[in-house]
C-alpha cells in the first residue's frame, strides 16, 4: 500500500459495556465497567493495538429509560476522550455532542482544547438531538421540531468554524510587544437566527486547522447538513445497493453546495458478531439479544421495530412496511435504513434480522466479516466503517486480533500511524480561513 | 505530623504561562507555551513532586483585551483537567466553571465524568461570570445584574448537587434484571426560578460523593454564596487581620445557613516573588512588572487600581480610597482586598506595592515565603493557600524545591500522599443524599 492509494478507514465504538444492550451482565465480564474509567482506557488500548484510526462514542445527554440494557451513554465524550488522548497515542477520536443543547462559544473551546492536546486528533460528530428525555433537562420548553433544530444546527457549525479559524496558531519568533493583535485574532461578530456570537475564540487555531466534522444526515434535512459541513459522513446503510445511492447523493448535494464530493469520506456503522464458525456466531448472536433461537429473534424484532400483523419470515419484504414510519420526529435513521434495504435488494425478515440491529450487521466468521468489509470498501460503497462490538473489551479484543490481521494481509488496511493529525489520516484539505481581507489562517511549522 | 493534626493545604494555579504579565515573553522561557499541553503537564507534574494538594486554573470564556499580558484563560478547564488526570496521579484539581454561561445538567456531567475518571480528586470553583466581553460570546443581551447573577449561582449548584446525589453508585453484586430503578436512579423534577431540570443525571455518584465545591465570595452576595456551598472559600486577602475577620464572617454565615463551619477550609490567594536574596526578590519583583524600580513600580500600581491625584508614597493610606470602588458591577474582590488591609492594618502605597498584586503577596526569600505561609497557618488565619507563581514552570519548580522543604521540616506539611480522595484530603464530610422517602447515596465500598 503506497501514500496515494485508496485506503480503508476503521474506526471503534468504545460506547458503555458494548452495542447489545445485554453486555453490561454478560458472564465472564464486570457488569458496572460502564462507570469505569480503565474500562475505556483498555478499549481505546486495544483500537490503538489494531492500528484502528479511531474511538467513537455516541452520545444522549439523558439517563435512558430502559434500565434493563446497558447504560449507553455515560460519562461526558470531552472529558473522557481528553483523558484517553492524555494515555493512547496516535488514534483519533469521533465526539458525539449536540448541537441543539449546547453554546457554541463553549462547544467550540472544549473541542479546540482536546484537539490541541491531542495533537489534531478530533473528529466532531454533529448531533441534533431528537429526544424529548433530553429536552426536558433542558429547561421547560418541549424539543424543538426538526427544521428548527437542523437550521440552527447549521448556523451552530458555521459559528464554530468560524471561532476556530478566528485566531491563528501562535508559532514562529516571538512577536515583538503584543502577543495577537486584529490580524492574527479576529473577533467574528456573528449575528443570526440563533446565535450572537462576538469572538475571538480564546483558543488559537489548532495542529490540523480545525477538528474534522463528522454528520450522520438520513432525514433530508440531515442529509443536506452532512453535505454542507460534514468531512466523514456516519450512517445506518444496511445494504450494497442503498449505501451506494446514498454516497452518490450525499456527494452530489455537496457539489451543488459548491464543495469537492472527493473529501467526503462514507463511514457506515458496521455491528459485527464474531465466532470460531458462522453457526456459533448465529447462536452468539441469539444469545446476545436474549433469544433462545432464530424464531425469537425474528419476533423480538418485529416488536421491536413496530413490524404489526403477521409477517411470513421467509417472504419478500415489502419497503412501504417502513415507509410510514419516516414521518415522525424522533431519529429516522434506522427506519429509513430498512426502507432502503427493502426498496433495493430482496431481503425476506430471516435475512433482515440478521443482517441488521440498528446498523449493518455481520455475523459470522473472521474472514466474513473482513470479507464484509472488504466487498463494500472495493467497490467504492464505503471508505470504511464505524465498528460496533457486542460486548466490550472481549469483541474488540477478538476483531483487533482475528479481522484487522486479514484486512492487513491483503493489503487494505496499515500496519503501523503515520499521519500525525486525523485530518492527514483521512486525506482531507486543511480548512481556510474564508474571511474577506485577513491572512490565511493556515497553521504555520505545524 | 499525625492524622488527626490540623494541616497546611497548597495548591498551585498552573494558568496560562504565569501569574505575572510579563511572563509569557520572559527571557528563557518559550513565548507560545499557554498554547502547549506539556506546559501543563510539566506543571502539574512539579505540584505533584511538592505534595501539593491540587493544581488550579481560574477561567474566563472570552479573549482577554490586553494583548500585551499572557492570555490568562485559553484551554478549557474542563479538558485540561483530565488530560491531567489521565497523566498524574494523586493531585487534586481546582476546577473554575461558570453558573452563568452553562446548563447545570450538561456541567455536572461533565464534573461528574472528571470526578470519576480522577478517582475522587475534583473541586469546583463556582463563579458567576463578571466581564461584558463574555457576555457577548453568549448572545445579544448583556451581562445579567450582579443580585440575578448570584441567584442563578445559588439555584444552580443546588441543582447540580442534586444531580450529583440523583444516582447511587453501581457497586456490589451484579442486580438482577434492572441496572437501575427508581431506588438507585431518582429524577429530581427541579422546576425553578432560572432552570428546570428532570434528572436524573446519567452518571452515577462519584468516589467522593460529589466534587468538592470552592467558591471566591467577595460582594456581599458572593460572600453569602460562599456561606451557603462552598467547603474551600478562595478569597484576596492582604492583611492577617482582614483574613481573619473574613474567615469569621463567612464561618457566621455558614452557621446561620445550619451548616458546621468547622468543616470550612479558607484559602486565600498568595503571589510569591521568590530569590536568594530580598535585594534579588525586589528586583525581580520590579522586573516582572517591567518597571524600572520601586517608583516605576508605585506609579504603575497607582495607575492600575484607579488611584488618582498625588499620594505620598510613605503615608498610612485612608481606606476611602478604595470604598468608592466597590459598588460597580465587576469583581470587586481585590480593590475590596485594599479596603480591607488599610483598614485594619497602617500600611503605605510603598508597602502595598510590595504585598499586593491582587492577591497577598510575599517578595523574599523561600525562607519569607514559607515564614509568611506558616504565620498566617499557624494562628488559624487560614487553612492553606492556592499559590500563584510568576513564571511558569519557572517559579514553581523553585517553590517546589526550595519553599515546599522548609514546610515539610517544621512539619506543617505533609511528605506523600495518603488519602485517595481530595473530600479526604480536606477532612470533609461526605455528602448525604437529602431527598426524604430515599435510601442515602454514600458510595459504597468506596
């Protein structure tokens, strides 16, 4: 693999005790490591281990209402990643944080904190926040309908970016009496729909510029956030065919929104379920969702997406079973996903229940699942893949030394960092600083 | 030294690239170091080699408008701290955060996830925000009256302990079925003047029950919020005898409010000028403010605080000149300070210059330096100190190796770390969950 090849991106969730929800009292592991520091710390050990690019956390600053599953957001994603990016060198980070529930004065601090401790190592992933559980420790006000929230998720990210190019990187000789002045720290006097925003940042501009931004658009107002400020876009794709629709449209959007479509980087989730043979990753899989065997499984997702009435398991799904379900105001992700799936590939509900949990799901062998990987990234569908575990560390530990090994062997995936910032990692131009009449902002010796 | 002994507590502000203006051009040091974690590290790292109890930084959401002075606040605290905590073990952390550009939920969380992830070794220092140019970076209106500002303090903390307290810690034998129920994970249905909250928080309560709280209270105001929460009390004060008579109105305070006010620890501020010699210390001390003697030096300090007209540098100052200062909206913490010294103590311009840049200071020898600390520990005056240093690492490496011995020799401060949690550190008491109907939330099996 040379430096100017195309090349696949991994990166892991590090979220709680793992992607099933019955990881927190699975045997054999410590059922409250999710309020355990050492925990993550092990996690992202392991991602470094695998050479992996990135940790990623999700992130829904509530308590969660089912307190039989694992807690899957806890600890705070800036204080926890800057602790790990204090001990793990060389991999990225993908934080989760809101949009919706945030100051972007803030926002933009902290991020442009753990990005310069980290050395340009931050990826932000822009959430909207589309629960009424958060909303309501938030004040008295009910969630914001959907446009409002990705309208000023828009003006959000543009005042951040702006707050992070405002003031450029302190290097070089040492200025003679006035450490900034109004060329090398810029006040950006943003007044919009949401936001006044005077500046400067009291952060100078950081190793990679600014940290990548990250989007997960399904709604279509989602999709055009992602395809005016997002660099990685995250999303559930469940199929070859709809994962490929959905890259060429979210490159499309960003052309028409004057951006190169060639900086977009796709990263679905990916949820793997690993054994020895595929018939013990099936019953893992079963075990994992506490059913005792496929039939349960079958049911327990009917249940759980809303799947009403009788459906024969081994009949052609019809799409217009997801369709009525785009409409509402919580997270279309995942129903949009079947919607796809169904509307371009025959998939019967057998097929589906194994093949998605939320996001792409494979179950199956080590080399299944790097064959997954591989079929996708080969055919430019993807350029990588958010990986979800079921049980944390033990399913990383097993996908770090049983799947990243295969990926290495055949050439797709490095065996060793070396790109300094995440943004050199994903190939990505570093950001300019767009203000009429100042200087570039451009990180100088970086 | 035994356990049961009354002790010194220290702790070092690691700001910015000193306490002293100057300091981040001072010849031999790296201009651009307050935009450097190791700065950081290398600083927390020398508190730790003293013993110290904790590191502190102060904070400011904006960029300061001297641009010829260090900036002072630039990281994120937040951010820092656990990368800190991450890098060096046992150091307590003095965290500064604002109640008045933040939601309680989303910053007890974050001080939530630093406590855990720390081990138990946080402290917040609550302030209310005071300067316009922050208030600008949070929206068009301005900054809220002092009297609104402290009210939301008040409310706010209150909300936060409760969120603290909301959720016990997931200790013991696995439970069965539920992680958590309404025992273990109680809403708080906060509904407020300034916010409404639901709860309950999503991270359980922490190794010490909750961070400890630290408040700087110099208003009238500030002072009865002090009184309320705060368990350290950070304050200006110039003379032994103003300290005191402060440490007796806030103690009076605090008992009116029902609460012990033995379990108050008072720590003022303290600048040290340190050098072989009161000669070099004096110099130095000129240096460091870059004026060219001891009467460069008055007229400067005349000129920063305000003090118009001619006064003789050698007469016993009259207190009115700094009690038309104090009724303004910004911080009134250290012209009140002056007030305070002149009015207990006869003291002239050329000796206030000398023991005042803001906070006490003390320009001598590490043998004054510690004489000064011991004095005012000694006679109950105050608990410890949080130590401010001109030249970072510079001032503090040579107060770790020079002052910190001579403190340990006579046997007032401790040679190693002994408790794990910065609540034990202090001798305070854990907090007791106070929601009547619930079973207390004392961490168990700490």
């Amino acid at each position: 693999m040379t430096a100017t090849d195309r090349r696949l991106y991994l990166a892991a969730s590090i979220n709680s005790t793992g992607w099933a929800g019955s990881s927190w009292s699975w045997p054999g592991t410590q059922w409250n490591r999710f309020n355990d520091y050492r925990h993550y710390l092990r996690a992202a050990q392991l991602a470094h281990d695998g050479v992996l690019d990135a940790v990623f956390v999700s992130d829904h600053t509530a308590l969660q209402k089912d307190n039989r599953s694992r807690p899957l957001h806890s600890f705070d994603p800036t204080v926890l990643f800057a602790a790990l990016a204090a001990a793990v060198p060389d991999i990225g980070f993908v934080l989760t944080a809101s949009s919706t529930y945030n100051a972007p004065y803030n926002l933009a601090r902290r991020l442009a904190t753990l990005d310069a401790i980290s050395g340009g190592r931050l990826i932000w992933n822009v959430v909207s926040s589309f629960n009424p559980d958060i909303a309501a420790n938030f004040g008295a006000a009910p969630l914001p309908p959907r446009a409002d929230r990705y309208r000023r998720a828009d003006e959000f990210i543009r005042v951040v970016k702006q707050l992070w190019l405002s003031w450029d990187r302190p290097a070089g000789d040492r200025p003679e009496g006035e450490l900034w002045n109004e060329s090398t720290a810029r006040r950006i006097d943003h007044h919009g729909e949401f936001f006044d925003v005077a500046g400067p940042l009291n952060v100078p501009i950081g190793p990679q510029g600014h940290p990548v931004i990250c989007q997960a658009g399904a709604s279509d107002a989602g999709l055009d956030l992602a395809a005016r400020h997002a660099d990685l876009v995250y999303a559930s794709l469940l199929g070859k065919q709809a994962a490929f629709d959905y890259g060429v449209e979210v490159r499309r959007r960003a052309a028409a929104h004057g951006r190169d479509p060639g900086t977009i980087r796709l990263l679905p989730g990916l949820a793997v379920v690993i054994a020895d043979t595929r018939e013990e990753a099936n019953h893992r899989h079963e075990a994992l969702n506490g059913a005792g065997g496929e039939e349960g499984l079958i049911a327990q997702f009917a249940n759980r997406f809303g799947l009403t009435g009788t459906i024969d398991p081994d009949a052609v799904l019809d799409p217009a079973l997801f369709a009525h379900r785009q409409q509402q105001d919580g997270a279309v992700g995942f129903i949009k996903a079947f919607h796809d799936l169904a509307a371009t590939e025959e998939v019967t509900l057998r097929q589906l229940v194994r093949r998605a949990g939320g996001h792409r799901t494979v179950v199956g062998t080590p080399r299944d699942i790097a064959d997954a990987i591989i079929d996708w990234w080969a055919a430019g569908v993807a350029d990588g893949f958010i990986v979800h575990t079921p049980v944390l560390p033990e399913d990383l530990e097993r996908f770090v030394a049983e799947v990243v090994p295969i990926l290495q062997s055949e050439g797709v995936f490095p065996t060793e960092y070396r790109e300094p910032t995440i943004r050199e990692r994903f190939r990505l131009p570093f950001p300019a600083v767009r203000t009429p009449g100042t200087p570039p902002a451009v990180p100088a010796g970086r």
